[in-house]
C-alpha cells in the first residue's frame, strides 16, 4: 500500500510567484491561497485580462489571432476560477 505525504505548505495560487502559503493548522476560516493580497490583485486582474482578451479575440478572424487565442487560453488553464464559497 502506497502512503501519500499531504502537503503542510503549498504554492502561491498566482502562478508567476514562487513563494509558499503554509497550511493553517489552528483558528478559523479559509485556508490561503495566496501569499499575499499583492498576489491575489494581480491573480485576479491577470485572469480578467485573460478572459477579455480571448472575448475581443473571438470576434477577430485571421491565423494569427487563432495563435494568440490558442495562446491566451493556454494562459489562463493556470488562472482558474476560484470558488470563495467554502464546501
């Protein structure tokens, strides 16, 4: 049988920061997933760049809009929505 370590710290949710959000053993509410409020901004104003930029996109038609679409949309796999609602 394999065991499998859980993680104590993880990655900034904001994938261009490599700084750590440790797991809040004690207390109450959301656990971070983020480093920093800095962090979330920009998550969040990147994401929404993101989303923008692929809408305007889509109403475009040449080769090299479908690359920067292809492009955008890879982008934002790493953006994904966050569900602030807790389960």
């Amino acid at each position: 049988m394999r065991t499998t370590t859980i993680p104590t710290a993880l990655r900034c949710m904001n994938p261009t920061c490599s700084r750590m959000c440790d797991f809040r053993a004690h207390g109450s509410g959301r656990q971070a997933l983020f480093c920093s409020g800095t962090c979330r901004a920009a998550y969040k104003r990147t994401r929404e760049s993101l989303i923008l930029e692929i809408n305007a996109r889509k109403l475009r038609d040449s080769a090299v809009t479908d690359v920067v679409l292809a492009n955008a949309r890879w982008a934002l796999i790493h953006y994904p929505e966050l569900n602030d609602r807790r389960p």
